[in-house]
C-alpha cells in the first residue's frame, strides 16, 4: 500500500466533506502531556470532567491496539453572528459562548470522522479505525499541536494560523502508518493578553489552567457558583470566550463555512428571565440541539439568575421569588435569593421578609437572613 498516496487521498477527501484542516502524527505516547496532567491533578486543577484515567489520555495505543498514528481534524466556526437580536428597552440577555452556538459540535464532527472513516475502510478494508471527540479520552490539543494543526496557546486553546482558535477538534486513531506532519511553531512571544482578560485569573501561567477557576467549566457545574466568582460570571449563561477575544491570532478571524454552526440569536442570547420557568420539554425545544445544553436546564437556569443579578434587574424580582416559591431545587433557590439581595431594592427586601416565614429549608432561611442584612447594610451607607 502506497501510504502517501493514501495520505493524500484522504487530505483532498477531507475538503470535499468540509474539513477544514486536516494533520498527521504518530501515535507514540504523549509524555509531556502525561506529566503536566499529573501535575494538574496535583494541584487539584481538574475539572472533574475530564477522563480520570491519564495513560488512557496520553497513550493511544492504551486504546487502540497496534496504534500507529493519529488524523487530527479542525473546523472552523463563526466568531460573529450574521443578525442581530432584536432587543427592546430594558430587556436583558444572556449569552452562550461562541463554541455553543449552532448545532452542537460533537454531531457536527461525528458526521465528518464517520465518512473519513468509510473512506478509509474503502480503500484499506483491514484498516483500524477509532473515532473521537471531546470524550475526555484523548487530548484533542495535544492531538492537534502534535498534527501541526495549530500551537498550543498561553490560553490553553489550539492556535491555528488561518482560523485562530475559533475551531472544534476530532481526531481519529489508525493502525495505519502515514507519514506524520511537522508541528507549528509556538507564536505566543512575549504576549500575555490572555491571561490579562482573563476575569478569574484562571490562566496560573502560560499554557496551565486551573479548571476550578475558569468561567468556561464553572458555568457547566451543577452546585452553588462560590460567591467569589458569581459577579465575575457577568451575563455569561454557558462558557467564557475571553481568553480568545483577547487573542490577536483571532482578530478579524470569522468563519461561516458551515450552515449548521449558524447561530440563532434567540438562542445563542436568549432573553433571561423567560428561562427562569421553561419546562423540561420547553427546555429541550429551544437549547437542545446545542452543545451548552449537555448539563440540563438547572445550570443554565442558575447562570441565568446571576445574570440577571448582574445586570441588577429590578424587573425580575416577581420571577425571582417565583424561583424561590415554586423550585424544589436548593441551587436555584438559594441563587435566587442572592440574586434578590444584589438588586436590593424595596420590592425585594418585602419579599425575602415574606418568603423568610414561609420557607422550610434552614439552609435557604440562613440564605434569606445574610441576604436581608446584606440589603439592610447597603441601605445604612
Ligand atoms: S475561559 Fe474565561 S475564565 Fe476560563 S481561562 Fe478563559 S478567560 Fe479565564
Ligand atoms: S493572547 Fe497572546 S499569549 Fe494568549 S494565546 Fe493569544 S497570542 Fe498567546
């Protein structure tokens, strides 16, 4: 078999099924990868997320026996959105961030690995073939900086010279020998703009991220945000983008290949407080296509509320002590409650006295009591 015939077969393949960057590497073991992921364990900077088991994360042939080498795949998405939302006065929104609009993009590159890899069973019908994307398995960065996709920026994300960082990774193990591709060279210099934006100084340095930090993970949590960061979260309702509008290789970088990562702007900025009381079913309608719905409806809910207590939203107050009244579930609760408390005004302050008697949880009532003073406190000033 003529291996770099096939190589490039699958490279002009590739562009007529809407990949735009395609790379090769080995499958040898990924041993710096190893060691930073054991040092990120050490210091407690997982998100939780991730595979736990390293080996399986930096050694491919843990997962596919007689694993060769690796095809990394990118495709660009859209940085900006083609319409507008249409907003009235007063009317507040929340957003999703960029890797979230559309359709969500595991489908996306599912669709894509799975006809590379018909391809490749049509032409090496004894081919092993193992797809992946986002499964925690893998680490698609490393894949890709290895594949000469892109570098591996300060902010943690793949850098590729034409798209920026603003594509979506898969990759796929062979047991197939192509000839691997030269990684890119690192262009981050002196620059430090990321790690500048970054809101929560989750970037500890260059290329390390301390996940328990970062906006991007806490938005996807399902338990209380710690205070600390709720204000930091500002109107953001899934993910953080800041790390990489602030990069330059992403300026001017807006890509709109692919229909299917069009974004609704209703959905990629929806109206906040209509999320306050969605149903399940309502719920799934409007965000389940999109990849920042995989946690449910409470996150997103939660986040919601702190938006709106971002943006002091004395209008929310009625639905805010709907969330209150009505919920069940403690996070969303208790959110609500200091979401009452950021507003503080009269209308919330009469509230929380009223629903300080009627609520039968203690740990809400302790909630209801700090905010109460937390209002009083700000009235003395
Ligand atoms: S995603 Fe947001 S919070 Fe996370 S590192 Fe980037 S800028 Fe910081
Ligand atoms: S902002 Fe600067 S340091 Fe951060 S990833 Fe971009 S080029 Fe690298």
């Amino acid at each position: 078999m003529d291996y770099q015939q096939l190589k490039a077969e699958i490279i002009a393949y590739s562009k007529e099924i809407g990949i735009d960057k395609i790379g090769f590497a080995s499958a040898d073991p990924f041993l710096e990868l190893k060691n930073r992921l054991i040092r990120q364990q050490e210091l407690g900077y997982q998100s939780g997320f991730e595979e736990p088991d390293i080996e399986k994360r930096a050694n491919p042939a843990v997962l596919m026996e007689g694993a060769n080498s690796i095809i990394s795949i990118a495709l660009a998405y859209p940085s900006k959105m083609k319409t507008r939302v249409e907003s009235k006065k007063g009317e507040r929104r929340g957003i999703f961030c960029r890797a979230s609009w559309g359709l969500d993009y595991h489908l996306i590159l599912k669709d894509r690995l799975e006809k590379l890899e018909a391809f490749i069973l049509s032409k090496v019908q004894e081919a092993k073939v193992k797809a992946m994307v986002d499964t925690g398995e893998l680490s698609d960065r490393a894949v890709a900086e290895r594949a000469g996709i892109g570098w591996s920026g300060k902010n943690c994300a793949v850098i590729t010279p034409e798209y920026g960082s603003y594509v979506y990774l898969g990759e796929m193990i062979t047991n197939l020998p192509f000839e691997p591709d030269d990684p890119i060279e690192d262009q981050c210099g002196s620059c430090t703009k990321c790690l500048d934006a970054c809101p929560t100084g989750a970037l500890v340095q260059g290329g390390q991220i301390n996940a328990k930090r970062c906006i991007s993970f806490l938005t996807q949590t399902k338990d209380m945000i710690p205070e600390e960061f709720r204000d930091k979260i500002g109107n953001r309702i899934y993910g953080c983008d800041s790390c990489q509008t602030a990069c330059p290789h992403n300026k001017g970088k807006d890509f709109h290949f692919h229909v299917e990562m069009e974004p609704d702007p209703e959905t990629a900025k929806p109206l906040l407080k209509p999320i306050l009381s969605l149903s399940n079913r309502e719920f799934k309608k409007k965000f389940g296509t999109a990849a920042g719905s995989w946690r449910g409806k409470r996150p997103i809910q939660r986040n919601a509320i702190i938006a709106l207590a971002h943006f002091k939203d004395e209008t929310s107050v009625p639905e805010l002590i709907q969330v209150i009244e009505n919920e069940t579930n403690p996070v969303l609760k208790g959110t609500a409650v200091w979401a009452l408390s950021k507003i503080g005004n009269e209308a919330a302050y009469t509230a929380l006295i009223k629903i300080k008697d009627r609520e039968k949880d203690s740990e809400i009532q302790t909630e209801i009591a700090k905010a109460l003073k937390k209002i009083e406190r700000k009235r003395a000033n």
